[in-house]
C-alpha cells in the first residue's frame, strides 16, 4: 500500500493553518466577523463624529480607516500568523513539529511520533481535503479537538502517486463508511 516517512516543520503549520481558516465552516464565519466588526465600529465612530462635531475630516479620517482595515485584513492576518509560528518554533512548542511515519494497509492505518504510536480505522476519517500544499486528512474529535493528518506535496515523488494516495484514501473511506459507523479516533497504544 502507501508508507510515508516525513518531518513537519513551520512552513506545514502555517499552511494547515491557512487551509482551516478558508475551508472549515466554523472558521470561514469567525474569519467574516474578524473581517468585518472593526470596520464597522470605525464607520459607527464616522457618523457619530459627523453628527455630534459636523467636522467633514473626522469623518472622512474613520472612513478610511475602515477601508485600510478591509484591504490589508488579510495579509495582517498572514503575517501574524507566519510570525507566530516562527516564534512556537524556535521556543520548541509547535505541537505538529517533528518526525512522523504513517503505513496505510487495507483495513486501517498506523502512524508513528516521537511520543505516540496509533491505529485508526479508514472510517475514523470524516473527511480528506486537498490543498495548495498539502492533503490533510480530518478524523472525528480526540481529545478535545478534530485531529487533522498533513501530507505535504513534497512527499510524494510525483502528481501520480499524490493522485493515487488520494483516490486510494476517498475508496478505502467511503468502504469503511459503507461498513461502519464512524467511531472517534480510538488513541488506543499499539505494541512498538
């Protein structure tokens, strides 16, 4: 079948990252209301300036102010977001950093950290999205939080063997599904 064998790094974070804001529903909502709430507080703030002190220039100060915010948002959020990763990365915290081997075989898949060894089942996986820099893979909730699995391009030789991982991963996921009901992913230790 498929193994991989690959670090994460940085750049890999900050494309997951990029990647959840724009495709997860939930964030795309959160991404509107971050876009949009301040620049309408600053055209609040431009017609109480104009009401209360009839001063054209206030006014005028707001407005633009408001339309600076709507078209530098999102390279202000890239930037943050690229500095912050840079800071978790060099204090050793950026939690996806690090090695990982991942071996898919007809029924599940295991894969390998530095500090955990797990086997998911094919129907465990909610669903698989292909992005610009990767293929990430959405379990159900563990602990806590939906588990997502990075497979960055540059770990597979060529745009065939991506395409067949991909067609290979949506067979096998809706096989389980057509099997199965989806369970969380188990966590449960395999022998090393």
């Amino acid at each position: 079948m498929f193994t991989f064998e690959f670090e994460l790094n940085g750049e890999d974070s900050f494309s997951l990252f990029l990647h959840n804001t724009y495709h997860v529903p939930a964030n795309k909502k959160s991404l509107l209301r971050r876009r949009l709430t301040t620049p309408l507080i600053w055209l609040a703030f431009a017609i109480v300036y104009a009401i209360a002190f009839t001063d054209l220039f206030g006014c005028v100060f707001f407005i633009i102010l408001a339309l600076l915010w709507l078209a530098t948002f999102d390279a202000l959020m890239v930037w943050r977001t690229k500095r912050n990763i840079k800071k978790l990365e060099q204090a050793g915290n950026l939690h996806e950093k690090g090695s990982r081997a991942y071996c898919f075989e007809d029924d599940s898949f295991v894969y390998k950290t530095k500090t955990r060894m797990q086997k998911c089942s094919y129907a465990e996986i909610q669903r698989i999205d292909i992005g610009k820099q990767a293929i990430y893979l959405y379990t159900g909730v563990y602990g806590g939080a939906i588990e997502v699995f990075t497979f960055p391009n540059r770990i597979f030789t060529n745009e065939e063997e991506k395409k067949r991982f991909v067609a290979f991963m949506q067979g096998k996921i809706s096989e389980a599904n057509d099997h199965e009901t989806p369970a969380c992913c188990s966590g449960k230790a395999v022998p090393q």
